[in-house]
C-alpha cells in the first residue's frame, strides 16, 4: 500500500520519521510520504531533514520514504509562493491542507491550492463541483482521508469527484502508532465513502503515477 499523507514531530505527529518509516513498513506499505504541516516559517527546517531521512533510511529499509510537505492555514493568496518554495527545497509531495470542516481552514484555499499545482488537496470538505472540476483539469488528486473528523466529508468529495472523472487518493493522514492502516482497512473507508471497492486499485495507482514508481 501508498500512503502519502503522514506527520513526524517535525509537526504535530509523536514519532520521529525512522520509526513511523519502520511502523509503516511493518504494517504492509511499500511507501511512505512524510508530509509535515508548515508554513513560510518552518518549511526551510522541515523540508531538507526529511530529505536527508529519505536519503539515509531509503536503501536500508523494504520501504520507500517520500519527503513532501502539508502546506497548512496558508492565506490561499500566499500558496502559489509556499508551494514554489517548498519544491525548491526538495519536497516530493506538496500537499494543501484543505478546507476541511473541521477546521476553520479560509475559504478559497481549495481553489488556491488547485490553481497552484499542488500534488494533493487534502481533506477538501464540502469542495464545490466547480472546484473538483478544476482539480480534474488541473491533475490534483482528491484525498479520501482515513482521518476521524477530516473523514466525515469523505462522501461528497467521492460523489462528486466520481461524477466528474477527477482523480483520487486514499490517505491515513498519520499523526500516531495507530492512525496506520493496512490496504484492507483502507478498502472499508474508500466503500463507506460510497465508493466500490475497485477504487481502492485506481487510487493506488494515482499515487504510484505521482511518485512515479509505475
């Protein structure tokens, strides 16, 4: 399984990058994005150690860590720049934060996120069709979130993007030990998102394609 959504205590996560590396790859994953919440304030800290983790961890371990960022609670007119900044430091995977409903997350950072390039718009909430749309256009993946809270519009984000063709991915969004989850556990949140279970192929296959490792 791909899992591209995780947090070290780079960020708000408990565990330090090697052992949530070897958690996941005792779980099943094949691999691992490392994904920490940051701003202009700490992107230029987290992005290169995580770099350096990958670089360190990658040829010993039977899992491959992907170093990214969560571009989190950027005003949506400062995450073009946040996100340019974060791939010229050497993250991977830049994924938004998005407007989640748990969350006052400003309005306007879905479609600012789209707009940008960004590789994945996490947890986007009650997004509008006009934004899934957008996303499509753009080849941003959808999360379907493995996260409580940031789960409970799993449904929308699903209905919507299945009627429009946008592209999806399924992530656990990891803070800590138990947010991981095995491909089988990830099966049952892509079906109670009212998704058939096949999907659960096309997303791993979306995340192979943007990591690419197809």
């Amino acid at each position: 399984m791909i899992d591209l959504h995780s947090h070290t205590i780079f960020s708000d996560g408990v565990l330090i990058p090697a052992e949530l590396a070897r958690r996941a790859e005792y779980k099943g994953l094949q691999v691992i994005g490392i994904t920490d919440h940051g701003d202009m304030s700490n992107i230029d800290f987290i992005i290169p150690r995580l770099v350096a983790v990958a670089k360190e961890l990658n040829p010993v371990l039977n899992i491959k860590i992907i170093p990214g960022i969560e571009i989190t609670h950027v005003p949506p007119s400062l995450i073009a720049d946040t996100i340019a900044k974060s791939r010229d430091l050497g993250a991977q995977i830049v994924i938004v934060h998005g407007e989640t409903i748990s969350e006052p997350v400003a309005k306007g950072t879905n479609r600012a996120a789209i707009n940008a390039g960004a590789d994945i718009l996490a947890h986007p909430g009650l997004i509008s069709e006009e934004d899934v749309r957008a996303a499509k256009d753009n080849n941003v993946l959808l999360e379907i979130t493995a996260r409580q809270g940031h789960s409970l519009t799993n449904g929308h984000v699903a209905q919507l993007a299945a009627k429009i063709g946008a592209k999806m991915v399924i992530n656990t969004d990891t803070h800590a030990p138990g947010d991981l989850i095995d491909a089988e556990s990830a099966k049952r949140v892509i079906c109670g998102a009212g998704l058939d279970v096949a999907y659960f192929a096309k997303m791993q296959e979306n995340a192979a394609a943007l990591i690419k490792i197809l």
